[in-house]
C-alpha cells in the first residue's frame, strides 16, 4: 500500500494520483503539485488515503505545497489570460479561413505555455496560425485536436435525464459503447434517443450492461412454445426488470395474453420448431383428404391462391391434372384433310424444288437460276 492525494484540474472528470511527501492534504483543498508540463494549481477531490501500489501509473508526482493566496491570485489571472486568448484564437481562425472550432483554451501555471483545443473534421495545416499566435501572446503554442466526446467533457452542460454530463463530472476514461447494448436492454434504437449532446451513443448505456447480460441468460426466448399455469402458449414479449414474460395463450378462439413470472413457464420446444410442426400437422390433414378450403392455422399455415399448394408441393411440385372438360362444351375442329399431290396441280416435288430456285436472287446457271 502506499499513501496518496487525488487532485483534479480545472474541474475536468479525470483526476490523479500525487505523492502528498508527509503532507496532510484535506479534500477541496488547493495545491501546487509537479507535473510533466512544470507546476499547476489544483485541487484535492480527496485527500491522504491508501491505494495498492498496482494502481498507481509511475512515476508518482508530488505535492509540491498548499496553494498560497499569492497563487491563487496568479490562477485567476491566467483564467483571464485564457478567455483574451480564446478571442484572440477565434479571430485569427477566422482570418486565416481554417476549417476548425476553437473549444477551449489553457494556460500552465507558469504563464509560459498555451494550450489551444479544437475540433475538426479532418487534418489541419495550422503552421501560419501557430505564428501569427506566438508572435501575439509571446508565449509557447500548442494546438492540440480533440475529439466530440472531449468537447463535451470540456464545455460541460446537461444531460437528458437532467443532471450534468457524467463525463465532466466522474468519468475518467470513455469506455466503448455499441448499439447492441441498446438492444440488450430493450431501448429504442432511434439515434436522437439514445445519443448524448456530443452526437455519439451515451455513456450512462455501459452501467447496466453487465446486470441485463446477467438476466438474459436465466430468461426465456421470444417466440418460444412454453407451458404455464394457465395452459400452453407463445412468448411474445419479455421484460428483464421484472422478470416476466408476455405469453399468448391457447385456449381456443380468440387468443389470450397474460404475464406470468419466469420461474412458472416451463420450456417446451422454440418457435422455429413449434412452426415446423403446424406446418406438418397442416400438410398431414391435407394428405388425408382435408378440403381444399379447410382454414389453415393463421401465419403458419399453407398459403393459397398465386402459391402452390400443400399437395403439389408433396406431388414433387408438379400441378394436380385437370379433368377433362364434357365432349358437348368442347368447341369441334374442322378437320385436316391429307393433302395429295396431283398432275393437276402441279404436285411434282421435282417441279416444286426447280421453280424455288428459280425464283432465288442470284441463281447461276445450271442450278435453276436465270441464264
């Protein structure tokens, strides 16, 4: 175990660990504490406790001292420094026509570095602007390119549920977030209602995701054949929370719904095996002499009109043969009478082969052709 403070700066979510070196730190306290950029002013959001020594990201930074009223004084004053350089940023954005939001701007403690945050779209060439902004402040600029999600967690604001965005809030890190979370918990896979202020799915979708994956795994199947209490019927909806199930019951005419507890259905067999069978059973009746305008079970049973039926499809799919219409409604055909080449009418094959050539475009001589 070793003894450490937690600081966080500028509000932001994240906070650190820092060496307190004998210290006694209280919570809301501000301090002076060493980082990789030189000093910064901070804040303790929890003061001197014990943590593991696997949980502490080396090197281990320490607490410089408490925060006198002479540095208090120079952190107001670099938080005004900061919104004349968010001015400044902006305008010169705007005159060099860079495709960029200017987001946030922070000065280091030591009032020799700026750090200018923005969003964009794609990369940037923002050479002539780091001059133009060097020569102004007199200072060290950096330009540093964020993604929506730090934007949120920069400016802050509300949530839909109508408290502060978690990210500026607690969060730390941002954990990855898919819309198959949002099935798995039965919410509605419309963007506008599931996605935060910064445009990407909400965060707050990853704090139940390990108790629904929990629950689905005890829960039954929709669609699935069960047995209940009450008699035999179909799952059509579940609800997690309460552990129940939505079941249509089959008890003749009109179906009826009732919601029983998990712990009362008992499994019979899964929907795609409960249609298999009404579907042999449908096709066992038609085999067996059913009529042919027997009702089938409604949304499993055999289609007809344009679809071939049941039978045919038995037959191997060929269509069932009519039965000849009666002799008196059939329409008499005159009939063909052989015909028999004559002297008369000139029937010689031989003739009838010559004349043909004759008649031919560019017949040669010799082969029936004009001479």
């Amino acid at each position: 175990m070793i003894e450490v403070v937690s600081v966080k700066f500028k509000n932001r979510g994240k906070s650190y660990y820092f060496d307190p070196r004998g210290q006694t730190v209280e919570t809301g306290q501000a301090v002076i504490v060493e980082t990789s950029k030189g000093q910064e002013f901070g804040e303790c959001v929890r003061g001197n406790f014990q943590v593991e020594k696997d949980k502490v990201i080396p090197p281990l930074r320490p607490v410089i001292r408490p925060a006198t009223a002479e540095d208090q004084k120079t952190a107001a004053e670099n938080r005004e420094k900061e919104q004349v350089a968010f001015r400044t940023g902006v305008e010169k954005i705007r005159e060099h026509g860079l495709d960029m939001k200017l987001v946030d701007v922070e000065y280091n403690f030591e009032g020799n570095k700026i750090l200018f945050f923005f969003t964009s779209d794609g990369r940037v060439d923002f050479r002539e602007l780091v001059r133009d902004l060097a020569g102004i402040f007199r200072a060290r600029i950096e330009l540093r390119q964020i993604g929506v999600r730090d934007e949120a967690k920069m400016l802050g604001g509300l949530g839909v549920c109508g408290k502060a965005f978690c990210c500026s809030q607690f969060l730390d890190d941002f954990q990855p977030v898919s819309i198959k979370m949002a099935k798995t918990q039965n919410l509605s896979l419309n963007p506008t209602k599931i996605s935060g202020a910064c445009g990407r799915l909400m965060c707050c979708l990853k704090y139940e995701q390990d108790a629904y994956e929990e629950l689905v795994k005890n829960a039954p199947k929709v669609d699935s054949y069960v047995e209940t209490p009450e008699g035999k019927g179909t799952i059509t909806e579940i609800n997690l929370l309460r552990q129940k199930a939505k079941i249509r019951l089959e008890k003749g005419g009109d179906p009826a719904v009732s919601y029983f507890p998990f712990e009362e259905i008992a499994f019979i067999k899964t929907g795609k095996q409960r249609r298999a069978e009404i579907v042999a059973e449908a096709k066992e009746r038609e085999a067996n002499g059913g009529r042919e305008g027997d009702a089938a079970p409604r949304g499993n049973g055999p289609r007809t009109g344009g679809h071939r039926s049941l039978q045919q499809s038995l037959d191997g799919g060929k269509p069932k043969p009519r039965p000849p219409a009666p002799q008196a409604d059939r329409p008499k055909r005159p009939e063909k009478k052989a015909h028999t080449p004559t002297e008369e009418s000139g029937g010689d094959p031989a003739k009838k082969q010559r004349r043909r050539r004759r008649k031919r475009p560019g017949g040669k001589p010799g082969e029936g052709g004009a001479e």
